[in-house]
C-alpha cells in the first residue's frame, strides 16, 4: 500500500484549511486518511502551520512519499532536514546528541527569522494606519476650512445688505432732526 504525505481541504468556500496526513495514495483527497500529522492555514500571514514532526519523521522513514506542497511544508518546519540528520546518524556519520543539536539549532534560527518577518509585518500595518489617519486629518481640515470660507462670504453678504439699510435709516433721522428743529 503505497502511503502519502498530503494535504485534505477543509474550510469553507474562499477560506481554505489543510489538514496534514499520511494516507493511501488511491483514497480519495478529501477521503479516508491513516493519521494526521498537523494543520495547515494559508489565510493567516505568515501562514500558521502546527505539525507532527517526530510523527512525520516516522511516515517518511517508512517510506511515505510527500506530494510537492506537502514537501515544501514538511521543509518549512525542518521534518526533511530532521529525517536526513537521521539518515547520518543510521549511516554513522554523527551521533543522535549532534543531529539533535544541529536540528535545535535550525529551529531557533527559523523562529528568529519568522519573527522578523511578523514584526516587519506589524510595522508596515502600523505606518499604513498611520499614514491612513494623517489623510483623514488632512481632509477633515480641509473640510473645515472650506466650511469657514463658505461662511464668510455669507457673513459679509448679510454686514452688506445691513450696511444700505443703515445708510438708507441714516438720512431719515437726519430728515427727522431737521424737522423738529424746524419746528
């Protein structure tokens, strides 16, 4: 029974979600599985994937054939890299300490490196939200100044009509003085 190392979809429509498993190569995808080995999310980034991987070490020294997406997973978490330091300790080349060392090592330096990654990310989406408000400030001033100047002419529009009816109000009184002096 030749066995697989390949992703099941899951998810909804748009939103894919993998399962990682070991199953036999004539199931079908989304079909019958012999073990899953962890999870795979494409929507999150960096992709969050969650993996088995003595459990895949176990299924690739038995022979399981990863398919090519499932091999680039399996080499994003270090499963090939553990399983050829395997290989050297079967083959005598180093002991387990030092497969095991080297393996550790790798790890923390893929943990440091995805780490830069997400907070790269996170500085970019801050300076973008940044960026975002000093627009929308920009335009809510802009806004306000457009309001005032709208306003002012209005103003002055009202100080001009009020301004020939004082004048007009003006030469009445004076006609009226004059009268009552007259008088």
């Amino acid at each position: 029974m030749p066995v697989k190392i390949r992703l099941q979809r899951h998810g909804k429509k748009g939103k894919p979600f993998y399962w990682v498993v070991a199953a036999d190569a004539r199931a079908k995808r989304d079909g019958k599985f012999l073990e899953k080995l962890g999870t795979y999310n494409p929507n999150t980034n960096p992709a969050q994937i969650d993996l088995d991987v003595d459990g895949s070490v176990k299924w690739l020294q038995n022979g399981a054939q990863p398919t090519d997406t499932a091999r680039r997973i399996l080499s994003y978490k270090g499963v090939l890299l553990k399983h050829h330091l395997l290989g050297g300790v079967a083959k005598g080349a180093l002991t387990a300490e030092q497969a095991e060392e080297k393996f550790n090592a790798w790890v923390e330096d893929k943990a440091g490196i995805v780490e830069a990654k997400q907070s790269d990310l996170d500085k970019a989406k801050e300076e973008a939200k940044a960026k975002a408000l000093e627009a929308e400030k920009a335009i809510n001033e802009k806004r306000i100044a457009d309001a005032k100047a709208a306003e002012a002419p209005a103003e002055e529009e009202v100080a001009e009509e009020a301004a020939p009816e004082a004048e007009a109000e003006a030469p009445a009184a004076d006609a009226q003085e004059e009268n009552k002096a007259n008088a």
